[in-house]
C-alpha cells in the first residue's frame, strides 16, 4: 500500500499525457459506439453477453484484447455469435486504444492494471467503463480523481448495485421515512466451495496454457517482477501484488451501494481484523478466506458493520439497513425485505406498516445491463452516469483503508479534507 518512487514516476506520465488527450467526437443518439474489450476472461466476457442482451442494437464490439490466447479466441468466437462479427484482435491494449475507430472501452482485467489502463484510454480520448475497483492503492485512487478532474471522458465503475432496481426502492423507501433514522447497516457476504473450487478464487487453470501464451510480463504490469506461475495469473485474486481480495472484489459492493442508498461515504475510521483461517494446507494464497471490519461515521452518527467468510455460504450476502422505524434488508441483490419496527409500545403509524418482499429473478443480470446502457446513455449526453469516478474513489478507499487496517493491525484514520490517512 505504500507509494513506491516508481508509482510517482508513472503518475506524472500518466497525468502528463493527459493534457494531450484527443478531443472526441459526440455521438448522435442514433449512433452506435464502437467498443473495445479490454479483458476477455470470465468477467470481460460475461459483460460482452450482458451489453449485447441488455442494448441491442446500441454497440458493437469492434476490437478484443487479452494477455491469453485462449481468452482472446473464446472472446472473439463469442462476439461472432452474439454480434454476427468478426472483431479485431490485440494482445496489447495500447494498440487497441491506438484505434481511432474506438469509441470506448471496456476494461475487465485484475485490478492492479486497472490505474494504468484507465489513464492511457483517457489520454486517447475513449469513454470508458471500468470493472471495480477503480485502482490498486489509495495513492493511484488520488492520482486518477485529480486526472479525471481534467477531461470530459465519461468513466463509468463497474459498481452496478447502484442500477438494481430493489436497491433503488430501498434508497427510495428511506428518504420517504420507512424505517425513521438510519445509524446502521449490516453487511455480510458468506461463501463456500471445496479446496479448489471457484469461490474461493481458485479459478481453474486452462490445460493449454503455457508462458509464451500467457504474455506473463504483460499481465506483471507494474507488479514486482517474479518468475512465471499459473497459479498468480489465473487466480490472481488470491495474491497482494493484484489484488485486495475480499475487500475490493466483495465489500467494495455493498460498501458502495451503503453510501449509494443511504448518502454516506468514505467512512472517517476503519477497523478490520481477519486472515487466511480456513485455506491452510498446502496453499500459497496470501489474501484473507475471513475478514471482519467496523466502520465508523463519528461526524453523521453512522456505522456499518461488515463481515465476510469464505467457509460457509448458508446466510448467503446482503445488506440490513437498520432504522428505528423498520428494517429493509436486500438479499442476494434479488430480494427486498421489509420489516416495520414490532417491539412492545410501538407507536401507531409504525405498526400500522404492513411487511413485504420483492423478488426479481435474475436481478443482478438485469442490473449490470442497466449499468452498461446507462453509461452508453451517458456518453450520447442524455443522462448522467449512476457510478461516476467520485462514486468509484469512495468505494475503492472504504475497500483499501480497510486493508490497511488489517495488515497493519491498527485502527486508520481518513482525513476528508486532504484525501489522506493515518494509523492511530
């Protein structure tokens, strides 16, 4: 977490370069962008069926990329059956972002390129939707708030919660007083899976994969330069070099759509404990399988407790937002659950609340493909992105402070005013 001399040295490049940033033509709202992925594993591709399900007829992914050669075929034999075309293909995104016929990008890789990837799409004038979280560190989280500051790009952070629709009914039901005051959210998220299954981020290794089809020093990036392994280049999520693990791939969810529903943001105090407890044999991961984290809202008497352990899935994940009036929880992003406050003496137009519950099937698919037409809504200039860089840098600091704290085992501090922190 520390802000290495070359961490400096490429932030000013970056900065630098976008200064020089191409101006970009406005689309009709006729127009159909033309996308680049940047990223064609489980994610990239997931969202490629998302957008061509979700916005038919609004985009068409004009060029591929990926590091693996096995991800950039299945990439391109899916944008051929969903798109009817043949897209360009590129193993290094800088000759994707070269294109001028790009539009805009979407960019779907291990988080610890997401900072450089998002600087140099700027920099060559492409819209940009960026899978979560928005970068690696706080230090290069602060060095894009004050780049996209500077341009007109339209980012949109892939933190689709925002888009469900039971989550904006909850916001909705807030603000009209349903459950009173709100001082605290629970938010959980509970998994399991046998030793080598995908959720505990032990994703399987393609058979054919080998160092020449893996492009291992692109996929290094600005990580420390080790020898070649499987192991961190399909399971990524599992090592410090790329990841922040449960924190910005499972937290930084809810802790965005908390601050999405309730108004809050970057908590002032951050405690977490937790640690690799149940994957201990024979397994190199260094990132927590169990984390716990308190944070605290001193200011706006607010609090969200947060928990997450990847041994056992029978509460599943969610949010509680707690009032004095009544409870609306969101489970699995599918359900809306709404309990009136029901202990003895109870004022009358509290009781007088009936409880309910929504389910949506599939809710999550549909989310994530509001998301995606959104930000196309967005850069045809007829609405505003639902999760802008200011959304993405709050939820991306919740998720680091709370790293912070636990490898450090000490309580962190976050100065709103300076966009700093320090441990207590």
């Amino acid at each position: 977490m520390e802000l290495s001399r070359r961490n400096i040295l490429r932030n000013t490049a970056a900065s630098a370069a976008l200064t020089t940033a191409t101006a970009f033509k406005s689309m009709s709202a006729n127009s159909k962008a033309q996308i680049g992925m940047i990223g064609t594993g489980g994610r990239g591709r997931y969202l490629t069926e998302r957008a061509y399900a979700g916005v038919p007829g609004q985009m068409d992914v004009a060029a591929i990329c990926d590091t693996f050669t096995g991800n950039l075929a299945r990439g391109k034999d899916l944008v051929a059956t969903k798109g009817g075309a043949s897209p360009k293909t590129y193993a290094d995104y800088k000759e994707l972002l070269a294109d001028k016929s790009i539009d805009a990008v979407v960019i779907a890789t291990p988080e610890h390129l997401h900072f450089r990837m998002l600087m140099d799409a700027i920099a060559a004038g492409k819209h940009v939707y960026l899978e979560k979280p928005l970068a690696h560190t706080v230090e290069e989280a602060q060095e894009i708030k004050k780049a996209l500051a500077k341009t007109d790009r339209i980012v949109q952070v892939g933190t689709q919660n925002r888009s469900n629709s039971l989550y904006q009914k909850a916001k909705q039901m807030i603000q009209e007083g349903m459950i009173g005051e709100c001082h605290y959210v629970r938010a959980f998220w509970y998994r399991n899976a046998l030793p080598d299954g995908s959720g505990a981020w032990r994703y399987a290794v393609p058979a054919d994969a080998t160092e020449q089809n893996t492009d291992w020093k692109r996929f290094l990036g600005p990580a420390r330069t080790r020898a070649f392994n499987k192991n961190r280049y399909f399971q990524w999520r599992l090592y410090w070099d790329y990841s922040n693990g449960i924190a910005t791939d499972l937290m930084v969810h809810q802790t965005d759509v908390t601050a999405y529903v309730v108004g809050k943001g970057i908590p002032h105090e951050v405690m977490a404990n937790g640690g690799v407890y149940r994957w201990t044999k024979n397994d190199d991961r260094e990132v927590p399988d169990t984390i716990s984290c308190l944070l605290d809202y001193p200011p706006d008497k607010f609090h969200i407790n947060y928990s997450c352990y990847l041994g056992n899935s029978r509460q599943g994940y969610g949010e509680q937002f707690m009032g004095d009036e009544g409870t609306i929880e969101v489970i699995s992003r599918s359900t809306l659950n709404f309990y009136p406050e029901a202990y003895p003496g109870v004022p009358g137009h509290i009781k007088a609340r009936k409880e309910f519950t929504q389910t949506i099937p599939n809710n999550d698919n549909l989310a994530v493909e509001s998301h995606i037409r959104n930000w196309l809504a967005a850069i045809r200039g007829e609405e505003k992105v639902i999760a802008p860089i200011n959304a993405g840098f709050e939820a991306a600091i919740t998720g680091f402070l709370s790293t912070v704290s636990l490898r450090s085992g000490r309580k962190v501090k976050w100065d709103h005013k300076t966009d700093k922190y320090t441990l207590a």
